[in-house]
C-alpha cells in the first residue's frame, strides 16, 4: 500500500503564507496567528462639522447696534429666539449685548432699543428681561471700581443706561417701579458724571460733555417721571458752573442749564450756534 506524503512544518507553513499573506505572529511567537483587517471607509458617510450657532446672532446684534432699523431689529429678533432656546442661550445673548454696548458709546446709545426689541418677544422676552435686568444691576453695582479701572468704559455705560431708560418699557409705560433697578441709577450716574471726582480733568471734561448729551437725550422723561430729583440735579449744576475751574465745563454746563431753565429739551439752532462758538473760542485760548 502506498504510503500518503507527510507534508513538512515548513511546507506547513508555506501553504499559510499562501492562503493568509495578512497573517501576523503574535509577539509570544508561540505559533498564534492574527489576521490583521483593514476598514472599508464609507466615503458616503456625512461628516460631522461643528457649526457656530451663535455667530449669526452675534454678528446681528452688532449690525443692529450700529445702525438701527426696522429689518435689522426684526433680523436680530429673529435669530436671537432661533438660537436662545435654553435659559443658557439666552444669558449668552444677553452678555453679548453687554459687552458690545460697553465698547463704543455709538453703540451705547443703541444698546436700549435693541434690548426692548428682545424683551418684546413672545417667546424669550421674559426670560430675557429678566436676565438682561440682573446683568444690568450687576455691572452697575460694579461701576465704581469700572470708573477707576477703566473711565471708557464707564462712560459707555452711562449712555447704555439712558438708552435704556429711553426704550425700555413694561406695559407700554416707562421703566419706573420696575425700573427702581433702573431709575435711580440713572440719576446717580449722572450725578457722578457732574461730581467727577477721583478722575483728571480731560476725563471730567469728557464726562461733562456726556452728561449733557445723555441729559438731552432723557431729559423730559426724567422730569416726568420725578421732578424733584431733576430740580435737585440741577442744584448740582448751578453749583458747579459757579466753582468751576475749568472754562470748558462751565460753558457745557451753562448749555445744559439754559435747557432746563427754558423746559424744551429740543436743540435749537441758535443756542447750539452759541455755545460751540463759546467752545470754540475757549479752546483756541486754552
């Protein structure tokens, strides 16, 4: 009887090699053999790509901050209540507002419009309103320390809050009791722009002429809402323009104090012609 060949461990081996040329010894090299796959990519499958929900909001508020009108106010509105889908959400487009209004005193003074806008919104307004007063109080309880730190900003945030007490209302009515967050520091701030103490005088000058562009600006307001405050702000006016050193503040505050003598806030061409050729003539002297 023929006897069958015996195949060799190295024939063995060979024929392995054939039929596994991705076979891999193992490291132990006690003769176990894995078979290394390589993954099929779907190149079909999407990708996954993180989108910045955020930007088109961002980039909407400071658009509408820098010009206001009626598409940009209801673009803003429309993407903030897009994206402000969390209480989280919204904080994000409340601190956004803040810290755009409180770089450029242009847009300060837009700041309030844009904030009613939002708080108008059936679907976030209440949450907004709420946030946008906690984040309001807080940076003004923190105005002193920004007004020794940084006067800029200081003053960015005294034009924001007389926009706000400008446009901001509940029920139709201006901010009052639920503005006593709101109210009262309006009159304080502008008290302490008229102190302008602990700062030079450049910055007091600077500070004057704020208080009288935000002045002019919620003036009637104000007296309505309390005139005995306006009367003893106005104490403070005389006053200064009286002890005054500096010619510049005196000639800012006289304008100031010619409005709230006459009770018209509205500019007139004659009085503005008056007084820039009265600052005019200080400065070429100074």
């Amino acid at each position: 009887m023929a006897t069958a060949p015996v195949k060799t461990s190295a024939g063995r081996g060979r024929g392995r090699a054939r039929t596994s040329a991705s076979s891999l010894n193992s490291p132990g090299g006690n003769g176990h053999e894995f078979k290394k796959y390589v993954p099929i990519l779907n190149s079909a499958e999407p990708k996954v790509v993180n989108v910045d929900t955020f930007k088109p909001v961002e980039e909407s508020l400071g658009l509408c901050l820098r010009e206001i009108t009626p598409e940009n106010l209801q673009s803003c509105l429309s993407k903030a209540e897009e994206f402000a889908i969390t209480d989280e959400k919204i904080k994000k487009v409340v601190s956004s507002l803040f810290e755009k209004s409180l770089k450029d005193r242009r847009l300060a003074a837009n700041g309030g419009q844009v904030a009613a806008t939002l708080i108008s919104s059936e679907k976030i307004g209440p949450t907004f309103r709420n946030m946008f007063l906690k984040k309001f109080q807080e940076t003004y309880t923190n105005r002193d320390k920004q007004r020794k730190t940084d006067f800029e900003k200081y003053l960015c945030f005294s034009v924001f809050l007389c926009s706000i007490f400008k446009d901001v209302r509940v029920n139709g009515e201006v901010m009052n009791i639920l503005t006593k967050p709101v109210f009262k520091p309006v009159f304080n701030m502008l008290g302490e722009l008229l102190d302008g103490k602990n700062v030079e005088v450049s910055q007091t000058e600077k500070g004057m002429e704020i208080f009288r562009d935000n002045l002019s600006m919620i003036a009637s307001l104000l007296q309505a809402a309390d005139q005995g405050q306006m009367d003893e702000l106005f104490k403070k006016v005389r006053s200064n323009i009286i002890k005054e050193a500096s010619h510049k503040i005196s000639c800012i505050l006289l304008e100031t104090f010619e409005y709230y003598s006459s009770g018209d806030w509205t500019p007139k061409d004659e009085t503005k012609d008056f007084y820039n050729s009265l600052m005019a003539d200080i400065t070429a002297k100074s």
